[in-house]
C-alpha cells in the first residue's frame, strides 16, 4: 500500500445571533465582530447576514485538536456574544425568523452576491457546515470526490437541523437545502473524469465571466478552490458541537478508507446521478427516520442499518485516524433522531404543557442555545 495522504481536517461552521430575550434574530453590532477578529483573528468573519458568523478552525492533524480549536471557537463567540445580550445558536434555519427582516452584511463580495442572484440570494437566511479533508493529489481528490458522493445524502439525514421556517414546520428534515437548491451550481457533483475535467468545467465558465472562479460551484462536494482539500458541503450546522465533531471524522475516515480501496484496485460501486438524488431528497425529507435506499440490496433500508455498513466500511480507518469513539456516535444519531427531531420534541412538549405556538417556537430557540455550548 502507498503512503498515505495526510487526511488532515478542517471544519467551518456559520452561527445565527439571536437576543437572549427574545430569540428573535439579532445582528452582529460591529463592536462584536471586531471583538470576535481581536480574540479569534481570521478564524471568524461576517457572514451574508448581519445575524450571521462564520468560523473556521486551522488545519488539525487529528480529530482531537478539531476538537479543541472548534470548542475554543465556540466559547469565545459565546463569551463575547453574551456581553452583548446575544446568544448563538448552530442551527441552519431560525425556527421564527422572517428573511426579510434581515440586513446584508456590507461586504463588496455579497453585495455582488446580491446584484446577481437578487431575490433567491437575499432568501440565504440559512447555515451549514463545511468540513475540508487534506489530499494534496489532484487526481486523487477527484477520485475520491466521485466515489464519495454516494455517501452525501447519509451525511445529511444524520446533520438535518431545519425543519423549521418563519414559525412554521415545512415537514421537511432540512428545509435549509430547498433554500440553498435554489442557488445556481449547487446539488450533487456530477461524474468528473479527473483533474482536467474539473479545471476545465471552471474555466469555461470563469471566462465567460459568468464565475470568477471554483469557489462559486456551490456542489454539496467540491474540490476546493482554495485550498488541497476536498471540501463536504451537505450538511446541516450541528447545535451541538459532539455532533459536528461526529460527523467530521466520519468525513475524515470514509475519505481514508476509499483511498485504501483504491490502493487495492477497487472502488465503491457508481450510481447514476438521478438515483443518488432521490437518497438526497429522502434526506432531507425525513433526515434520520425514513430510510435511505440501499441500492445494493434494491431496498429502503433504515438509517441505522446503513450506518452499520458504514461503520464496517470504515471502522480500520477510524482507529488509525484516531477516531473511532466519534466515528462509533454516528449509531446514536440514527438511532436518536437528527435535531430536526429533537426541535420538534421541545415544540411539542412546550405546547402540551399550554404554551402558544409562538411561545413554543422560543422554547426551540432557548433549547438550541442551550446545546451551543452543551459539553464545551
């Protein structure tokens, strides 16, 4: 077998900023963003929203000083949104909140943003979780790109955080995902054939002037513009950052385990395009509870068996990587439900006991605060 890649990880996470009172969405005084920039440095910056954060650990060797650099992240936005009666909360959708209430950050990017995508831009009331996984080979990172896209939808249901939108529930495990479908370029990445073909497909569009570069190819998987990673996009925000760490490492170690089929001449089975879709759509249709068609087997198979397969198919890279108590956890988020679920089971306990429905969704809030720093 080859030397192995480094497979280093790195995670981004956005945070919404409700008041503490209320938990209504808030905006990031400017004073906060420049406390945040005073203590984190470029490890968080604004985002399209100004209810909006966005941060980012360095590149960890390991999943445990993800661990560390992620908690450090989240406690200080904690600590110095706290000072200014704010409260963040990892969820990709606020529970209440009304888009058009909210204000675009003053940045040239999402102003151009903005200009060109009009109405379906300013509607991005929504937050996700990026994890990038270090593969300096080109060839190699399309490889695994292509091969790691039968996982995506998986990766969803276990994150699905959104059920909710303007006080009301869509139904839907990830309704952040019908708001982001909407973007130009999203979805799951088609079949590339290698290195080429990929710089290719961008450079046709870069000039026409159409992109300016990769970084405006909003797949759920992308090679990274910026960086000698393949980058995880599908996902949901966690609320709670054991959760996150979770599924990263689950990120880090099917990465590992492809590239070991790969060094043995094998490769996971490709679907077509149309057929992984659907998966993707049960995702985010039921998140943890409805099932996934396992192809294979020509059947729907429920979350926690799939995640079994999962755990067997990764299990040996787990451990080498360090990770196979986070790797192991993806069992209890099938078995538990994703936090769409949970979210769902503050409303309704909150309403049972007579709150309103109003009052309820608060509750949902409070509860999502609360699980901000859970552990930390």
């Amino acid at each position: 077998m080859g030397e192995a890649p480094a497979f280093t990880i790195g995670i981004e996470e956005e945070y919404l900023l409700t008041d503490a009172e209320t938990g209504d969405l808030a905006r990031a005084p400017d004073s906060l963003m420049a406390a945040c920039r005073s203590a984190l440095g470029d490890r968080v910056s604004p985002e399209f929203l100004q209810c909006q954060i966005e941060v980012g650990t360095g590149i960890c060797d390991d999943i445990g000083a993800a661990r560390a650099d992620l908690g450090h992240l989240r406690r200080t936005v904690a600590e110095l949104a706290g000072e200014y009666g704010l409260r963040p909360i990892a969820a990709s959708c606020h529970p209440f909140s009304d888009w058009q209430d909210q204000s675009l950050t003053e940045k040239a990017r999402y102003r151009e943003l903005a200009r060109d995508l009009r109405v379906v831009a300013r509607r991005m009331l929504i937050c996700g979780m990026h994890v990038h996984v270090g593969v300096a080979d080109e060839a190699l990172r399309i490889d695994l790109c292509n091969q790691l896209t039968y996982f995506l939808p998986h990766l969803l249901a276990l994150s699905a955080s959104s059920p909710f939108w303007k006080g009301e529930d869509t139904g839907l495990a990830s309704y952040r995902m019908t708001v982001f479908d909407n973007m130009p370029r999203t979805g799951l990445p088609p079949h590339l054939e290698g290195w080429a073909d990929w710089r290719r497909s961008v450079g046709l569009l870069a000039d026409l002037e159409v992109i300016e570069d990769g970084s405006k190819i909003w797949w759920d998987l992308r090679p990274s513009e910026n960086f000698p990673t393949l980058e995880t996009r599908i996902c949901d925000v966690c609320p709670r950052m054991e959760d996150t760490l979770t599924l990263a490492a689950t990120v880090q170690a099917l990465m590992r385990a492809l590239w070991r089929l790969r060094q043995k001449n094998q490769s996971w089975r490709r679907y077509d395009r149309f057929l992984l879709s659907e998966n993707r759509w049960r995702a985010l249709r039921y998140g943890a509870t409805g099932g996934l068609i396992d192809f294979g087997a020509g059947r729907i198979a429920p979350l926690s068996e799939l995640v079994e397969d999962i755990i067997d198919l990764i299990g040996e890279d787990a451990e080498v990587l360090g990770a196979p108590a986070e790797v192991a956890r993806i069992r209890g988020l099938a078995a538990e439900g994703s936090s769409a679920d949970h979210q769902r089971k503050v409303r309704d306990q909150a309403m049972a006991g007579g709150a309103s429905q109003a009052e309820a969704m608060r509750a949902v809030v409070s509860y999502l605060a609360d699980e901000f720093t859970a552990g930390l």
